[in-house]
C-alpha cells in the first residue's frame, strides 16, 4: 500500500520545512490572486521562500491531478488556473482520505454509518412518529 | 500450573457475551469505558501468556540467544505439551506483533492524511468543505495539543435543518472531548491481539456513538431531534461514495435512533447483581480478574522457575 502523499517529500527552501499539504495550499493561493492562466514560473516569483521551478511544476500536477487546478498549453508552455478555493482543495483532499482509507472508522469518528435497505425502512418507521411532531 | 497456563488465551471467548450484555444494558458511557477496558487487559494477558510460553518454546531451540538452562526438564514441565506449544507460539506472537504495528501504522497514517487534507484553511473547530457528498467527522487533535476538529461537508448541512446541525455538532464535540478515538484504538488492537476479542471492537464503535449520541441530546436538550439528525443523516449518506458495512440484522443507526426515542438510560455505573447489566458487569470483572490473576500467576510461576534454572 504506497502512500503517494508521503512519498518523495519536497525539499523547500527558505528555513522552515513546509508539509506537503501547506505547500498546495500556498500555491493555490497564488494562483488564486493572479489576473487569469500564469506560468509556473509567474506563480514561483511569487510563493515565499526559495523553491525549486520543478518544485513547483511538481506541486502543479498534483493539484491537477486533484482537479484544484486546470491547465492549458500556451505557446511551449502551460498556463496554469486555480479551479477551487482553499476550501474546495480541502475538500478535495479529504474525499481523497476517506475514499481510499477503508481503515479510517477508528481515526474519523463518523456521524453515522451507512444503512442497508431493511435499516433504512425501519428507519423511516422509528422517524415517521417524529416528523410529524410539531416541537418548539 | 498445568492447562491453566493457557487460561488468558481463551478468557477472552467471553468477549461475546460480555459486549452483548453491556451494549444492552449500561449506560453508554460504562459500557465504553467498561468494554475498551476489559478488552485492552485481556489482550495484554493473552499477550503476555504468549510471551511466556514462547520463551520456553524458544529456549529448546538449537542456536537461540536464551540460556540453555531453561529447557531444562523442570522448566518444561511447567508448560504442559511444551514441545509443540513453544514452537506454535512464536509465529503467534509475531503475527500479534506485526498485526498491532500495522493497526497503529494505519491509524497514524489516517490521521495525518486527514490532517494534511485541512492544510491551508483557518484552524477553526469546524471545518465546512464544499462537497455534495454527505458526511460528518470527528477528527481527533494531537494528544495534549488543541482538542481535534469537525469535519463536515456542505452536502452534509444542506440536508440538516438548524436544530439538527447543532445536534451534529454537539455529537462529534462529545467525541472529541472524551477523546472515544482512544477506546476504539484500545478496542481495535486487543481485537489484533486475540481475535476472540473481536466483538469488543464491534461493540465499542456502538457504545462510543451512542455516548456522543447521549451526550450531545443532552446538551441539545431534545432527544427526538438528536434521532432526527442521526436517522436523516444516514438516509442522505446512503449511496454516498463510502463502503457500506455489511450489515446483518439490524444496523447500528437504527438501534441509536431507537434508544434515543427511549428514555434517557439511567446514569448508575454498578448495577445490582442479579439484573442482566449487572451480570454482565459481574461477568465481565470476574472474567477479566481469573485473566489477570492467572496470567500473573503463569509470569511469577515461569519466572522462578526460570531464575531457578539460571546459575548465578
């Protein structure tokens, strides 16, 4: 079982060893500020601390493979624009976890468990008392 | 000693009944901490049976590290069939060894993708993502460190009116407060460490939802909406992407719907003996008491036998 999120972490330059996740959020937000589809190198100026250009490339394709970026080909090169806010790569993050981790039940405590189909009606039996119930 | 030596392998066979009786009848919270309790002790007494009788299995060995001195016939004599008991526990502790490393391995991996996943947003309590897809979690924080946070996905909120949002969120906080993630680790490596020990697991999960779920009513003041919540939220979470645990009779969420339009459970923590909740107590006590004692008795016995054995 490879985990591809801890594999090969990036060197990042500029004190601080930044997580990977920051590093994606960091770039995100870059590309978030600029006018329309940049460079990676327009995006490289522009994140704090020295890091690498195939860093940054390297970062890029995750977020794409993460649908939190979209690409195009400009000329020789790739122009790059954000698709998704900090929040939305969160989210796009997470549904990576739980789609992938079948064992997370004992870390992320659910709200609730999936039902079977006999659950579900007598689910809608114990509830139909209640929905009724003209509370406060 | 004879056969009793191997007593903390198989106590743990009253797993079953014990983690019935407890789910049933305690309140939620004894019924927790009772299980994660009883289930973290009899597997380290099965474990450290197993160490035991692996010692004496290893030392007759050609080429072991031990000294030769204790697969003296003295020794072996306090193991019953010690000959193909020895060799059977090695490849068992191992396999112990390995399935707890893997079980930690796993859950620290969860929860730093978890973690890394929230990267970049503000550290709020709660963390609202935008996806259509319906959940909810309780991601516990760093021991010592801030208190975890809730996970919860628009999608999630979409379909919860406002008094069942605030009964979801009292519900994860429940978990996050009394740190549950603990219980159901204890849970599942004991389950690791002797499969007999496994309806433990099973029953812990339950008992761990049903203490948020009483809690977070509690705070919320409403016991209809808490079922309410929990009832809707599983109804929009089917055929959400997540696997579904093959479920036979009925489900957990069910049951949790139905003891909270119950009365509240009463809070005693020892019931009278000669109630099913208390035998499940009694039973369980006993149980794990004959466990300990014996395997304490098997530590000290192997022990002077071995320190006998061993010239000074």
């Amino acid at each position: 079982m490879g985990n591809r999120e801890t594999a090969g972490s990036l060197p990042a330059g500029g004190g601080r060893r930044r997580g990977q996740g920051e590093l994606e959020a960091q770039v995100l937000a870059v590309l978030r500020t600029a006018p329309g589809p940049v460079t990676a190198a327009w995006v490289q100026e522009r994140l704090p601390g020295e890091l690498a250009y195939t860093t940054v490339m390297t970062i890029l394709s995750r977020l794409q493979a993460k649908n939190a970026v979209a690409r195009q080909r400009e000329g020789r090169s790739f122009a790059w624009e954000a698709t998704a806010d900090q929040a939305g790569l969160a989210a796009l993050r997470m549904r990576r976890v739980l789609d992938g981790e079948r064992d997370r039940e004992a870390v992320l405590t659910s709200f609730v468990t999936s039902l079977s189909p006999e659950d579900e009606q007598v689910l809608r039996d114990l509830l139909g008392h209640t929905d009724d119930d003209p509370e406060e | 000693m004879g056969v009793f030596v191997f007593l903390p392998l198989v106590l743990p066979l009253t797993a079953w009944p014990i983690a019935r009786l407890a789910e049933q009848h305690l309140h939620p919270r004894t019924a927790t901490r009772l299980l994660a309790g009883v289930g973290a002790l009899m597997a380290l007494c099965s474990t450290l049976c197993l160490a035991l009788i692996m010692v004496v299995g290893t030392a007759q060995l050609p080429g072991n590290p031990l000294p030769d001195t204790w697969s003296d016939p003295e020794v072996r004599e306090a193991v019953p069939y010690d000959e193909v008991v020895g060799k059977a526990a090695i490849p068992a502790l191992v396999a112990v060894a390995v399935a707890a490393v893997h079980t930690a391995w796993r859950q620290r991996r969860v929860r730093r993708r978890a973690e890394r996943a929230l990267e970049g947003l503000p550290p709020s309590p709660v963390a609202v993502l935008p996806d259509d897809a319906p959940y909810a979690y309780a991601l516990p924080g760093r021991s010592g460190a801030a208190r975890g946070r809730i996970v919860v996905s628009t999608g999630m909120l979409a379909r919860l009116d406002s008094r069942e949002r605030r009964a979801l969120f009292a519900h994860e906080r429940a978990h996050l407060t009394a740190r549950h993630h603990r219980h159901l680790l204890a849970a599942r490596l004991a389950a690791r460490a002797n499969p007999f020990l496994r309806p433990l697991q099973t029953a812990v999960a339950y008992c761990a939802e049903r203490w948020a779920d009483e809690e977070a009513a509690g705070e919320i003041g409403n016991r209809r909406v808490m079922a309410r919540a929990v009832g809707k939220a599983a109804m929009v979470s089917r055929g959400a992407p997540f696997p579904v645990q093959a479920g036979f009779a009925t489900g957990p969420v069910p049951r949790r719907v139905a003891a909270l339009l119950g009365p509240v459970p009463p809070a005693r923590t020892w019931p009278p003996a000669f109630t099913a909740a208390g035998v499940a107590l009694w039973t369980a006590a006993a149980g794990t008491a004959v466990s300990a004692l014996s395997s304490a008795n098997s530590a000290v016995a192997l022990f002077l036998v071995l320190r006998a054995a061993t010239p000074l």
